[in-house]
C-alpha cells in the first residue's frame, strides 16, 4: 500500500502496522436451519461471534470465542530475524481462560509472525473456528 495524497502523512505515522485475521474453516457447527447452515464470523476487539445467515429472518448465532492477543504481540516485538523458516516461537496451551481446543503454535515463517489457532465455540452445542494471525508492517507505519 503506497501512500497516497488523500492519506494524510500524520495518519501513516501513527498506524503500527495491521493485523491480518484469517478465518480458515469451521469444524462440525451446529445447524441452524434445517438441514445445515450458511455460517459468517464477526471478528471484535476481545471476541469473535459466529453467525448463521438468514435472508428472511434475524441471523442464528452460532456461538462465539475469545482468545488472548498478548503473546502474539510478544513475538512480534523478538528480535527473530535470521530464525530458520518454521522456528517455533511460543507454545500456548488450551485452559480454562482460553477457547483453545488444541495448542497455539506462534511461528516464524518466510520472515513473518504467524499464529493458528482453533478455537471451541462457546454458548453453543458444537463447533471450531480456525484462524491464523499474521502482523503486516506498512510502509511509513512506525511498526511495533
């Protein structure tokens, strides 16, 4: 992304990169229309909700997730260049403080931070959400 002259200079300056969040699947969600479902996931600051699309009634939730941001900004801020590709960075384990279903792995990959996870839905009956993290520095962005 070049900046541009609609983009004030001030407004780059004080961006520290963006923080790209990949929903990658849903695993065994529960059904909410008859047969199946038309899943969508609304990402928040703190949560994630999923949701069942509906064309002629409010949308279903699906349940929601929230997960830990902080070792991933962690890892951002290490010095890891010259980390062979892969290097696993931090391990996160599921808990009770977590919607992990399995172990985070935060890795150092083709010279970038990445994090997947798959987390358990709450306030539902079933169903994972996969998702990975990766941090894009900007150009003319202060970064971390």
């Amino acid at each position: 992304m070049e900046e541009s002259d609609s983009t004030p200079k001030s407004l780059m300056e004080n961006l520290l990169g963006l923080l790209r969040v990949r929903v990658k699947r849903g695993v065994n969600l529960a059904v909410r229309d008859v047969r199946s479902s038309d899943p969508y996931v609304v990402i928040k600051m703190y949560n994630q909700t999923v949701y069942d699309h509906d064309t002629f009634s409010k949308d279903d939730k699906m349940g929601d997730a929230e997960f830990d941001i902080f070792p991933f900004i962690e890892a951002l801020k290490m010095n890891l260049t010259g980390l062979p590709n892969g290097t696993v960075v931090t391990r996160i384990q599921p808990s009770k403080h977590n919607c992990l279903a399995d172990e985070s792995c935060i890795t150092y990959s083709n010279g970038k931070v990445v994090q997947d996870m798959i987390l358990r839905l709450q306030n539902v009956e079933c169903g994972e959400v996969e998702i990975q993290l990766q941090w894009i520095d900007l150009p003319g962005s202060k970064g971390l």
